[in-house]
C-alpha cells in the first residue's frame, strides 16, 4: 500500500492491485497500473497509464464502457520519452453538490524535458482529489489548482516543473441510475491546455460529427492572449507564449513554474454539454491525435467500430476503436513519407455514454 497525506479527515489509502513501473523513477516501459483509492470510506478504483504502448486497457464502471490506449512516439533525431498519461476512476464525491457517482477519464500530454514527471504525477494525484473537492465546475477548478500546486511545492529531484509541465483534459459522466434513462443528461469537461475533449454524434443511418467538448486554450482566444500580454509575455507570430527564451504554445497548463510569471495558469475551462439520444460516446484525446485530425475524423475514426455495425452501444469493440484512431493519427504524422519521421505520443480515452 501507498498512503498518500492529505488535507482531510482521512488519509487516502492507494492499494495497487495490478503492476505498475512509475515513469518518475524509471526510464523502462509499462506503466499501466491498477489502484484502489480508499477515501473516508468511500471507494474510488483508478486505472491509469503514463508511458508505454499496451494493449488497450478497457473496463465497465458503474455500467458504463470504458478503454484507453496510449502508443509512444518516435524521433528520428533523438531519444524520445513518452511523455502522455491518462486515467479511469469512479468517483462518489461525498461533499458534492451534484451527489452521485461519477466515471472520470483524464488524459495529460507533459512538455518539456520532465513533461513526462509532471504528467505522471498529476495522473496519481488527480483522481483522489477531485474525489475530495467534487465534480461541481468549482470542484474541478480547485482539483485541478491544488495538484498544480502540490506538484510545485515537491523538490525538484521528484518533479521538476520550473520549465516542463502538463497540458490536462478532464471529463466526468454521471452514472445511470436503476431504471434511469440510456444516456445522463449532461457531460462535464475541465480542461488546460491542447487536449481535446469530443463527444461522438450520429449523422444519418452511417455519419458522425465530433461535437467539441472542450476548447484548446491558446492566444487564439483573445481573452487568453489580452492576459498573458498584459502579464509581460511576449507572443511570436506562430501563437507561442514566451516568458524570456522559454515558450510554451498554451496560456492554460499545469506546471510550468516559470510561465506563471506571464500569466499562464493551471486554472480550467469547465464546459457542460447536453447529451442528446444521438451522442454515442465521449473521448479524451492528447494533441498526437487532435494536432493531426478534427473532432469529425476522430468521431469517424470511432464511431463504427465503437457501437457495432448494428447501431446499439452495447455491441462495439472500443479497443478495435482505439486502435483505428492510434493507427490514423500516426499515419498522418506519417504524412505518406518513405522515411521516419517524429510522431508524437498518441493517447485517448473513450466511454460509450449507453450503458
């Protein structure tokens, strides 16, 4: 067991049940790992991966569908950590306005050179806190908030986050309820950075549309780019945000120390989005899939394989899904080339909103 302290009337209990090989101590693959979190009684089961390709890892929680894959990227040039994460928890927050149980699925994409340290740290961490604070919109700000901060207060020998952090897409979906309707009424996305949140939707007897979940925060936002500038970074022509010679291409991250000087912050964009009876499932994307293909192609990309040609949720194959999407995302950094060129990680998180 590994207990974790934590501001709070109890201590969370983390129990690993499966193998793990943290990606902060250790250069080797394999780090998808299975926990238990124990929180005041309540009990949260967290699947999580920061670093090698597996086979998709995959699940039903509270009645609902899950699976994740994570495939590294590659650099001709140099050697190249995986440096994405994602994870899985049922939550039951007890002092939650919106009381109930919750399927939480993040997926982090970390920068610079211990991008991979912050990433797998928040991965840990995320879960146990949002259990504590909630997943009200308030709730996930100060989750997200309050493990950017634990992160920073922890040495730099552990996670170093003065110039690598985290880009973080969070999304919660109620849990349907005994005798309650197919889909919940509602998903909540937190999201900073560049992943991307998309809800699959269905167009006609064979189309999808990717419906945007979340929004990539960068200057492309004039509220995003009016204050960063008004903290003093210094913005090139390609949207980069500089803080001195250090730039990231986000105004909203976790960590990175020292681009909170120019106004970068950890604080998330929380969006609500209705389900309607055509929206199938929701996916959770690092930018190696959404840097390379719209919210339509990943719906595309999923849909058919998800749900199963007979049109029910309840048939598809989601790690056949997630293979396709890995597979296209990869062959377009391909870009039709005969030689290796980079590519970067590949991660993504899927849930079928039908139980």
């Amino acid at each position: 067991c590994l207990s974790l302290g934590v501001d709070s009337p109890a201590a969370v209990t983390v129990r690993v049940l499966g193998r793990i090989a943290d990606n902060r101590q250790a250069d080797k693959p394999g780090h998808l790992m299975s926990m238990r979190v124990i929180f005041s009684l309540v009990l949260i089961t967290v699947w999580c991966s920061a670093a090698a390709l597996q086979p998709a890892s995959h699940g039903t929680s509270f009645h609902l569908r899950w699976a994740a894959v994570n495939r590294p990227g590659s650099d001709p040039d140099r050697a190249k950590r995986n440096q994405d994460a994602y994870f899985v928890a049922e939550l039951e927050p007890w002092n939650d306005a919106d009381r109930g149980r919750w399927l939480g699925l993040g997926v982090l994409d970390g920068h610079g050179k211990r991008g991979h340290d912050v990433a797998g740290f928040l991965a840990e961490r995320l879960p146990p806190t949002i259990q504590r604070t909630g997943t009200t919109g308030d709730g996930l700000i100060e989750a997200f908030e309050e493990a950017h901060e634990e992160q920073r207060a922890l040495p730099a020998t552990e996670v170093d986050s003065r110039v690598s952090g985290a880009a973080c897409v969070f999304a919660c979906v109620p849990a349907p309820s005994a005798g309650g309707g197919r889909r919940p009424a509602f998903v909540r996305v937190a999201n900073a950075g560049d992943c991307r949140g998309v809800m699959g939707r269905r167009v006609g007897a064979s189309g999808w549309r990717g419906v945007a979940l979340s929004e990539d925060t960068t200057v492309a936002i004039a509220e995003e780019r009016a204050r960063v500038e008004a903290a003093g970074a210094r913005v090139d022509q390609f949207g980069n945000v500089f803080a001195g010679p250090v730039g990231i291409s986000m105004t909203r991250v976790l960590g990175d120390d020292v681009m909170a000087r120019v106004g970068v912050i950890p604080t998330p964009v929380v969006i609500d989005t209705p389900v309607t009876e055509d929206d199938e499932f929701v996916v959770l994307v690092s930018d190696g899939v959404s840097g390379v293909m719209s919210d339509d192609e990943i719906a595309n990309a999923l849909g058919p394989l998800a749900t199963g040609e007979g049109g029910g949720s309840g048939g598809g194959d989601l790690d056949a899904a997630l293979g396709n999407l890995a597979a296209m995302a990869a062959e377009k950094w391909q870009g039709g080339l005969p030689c290796e060129v980079k590519v970067d990680d590949i991660t993504a998180a899927v849930v079928l909103l039908a139980p």
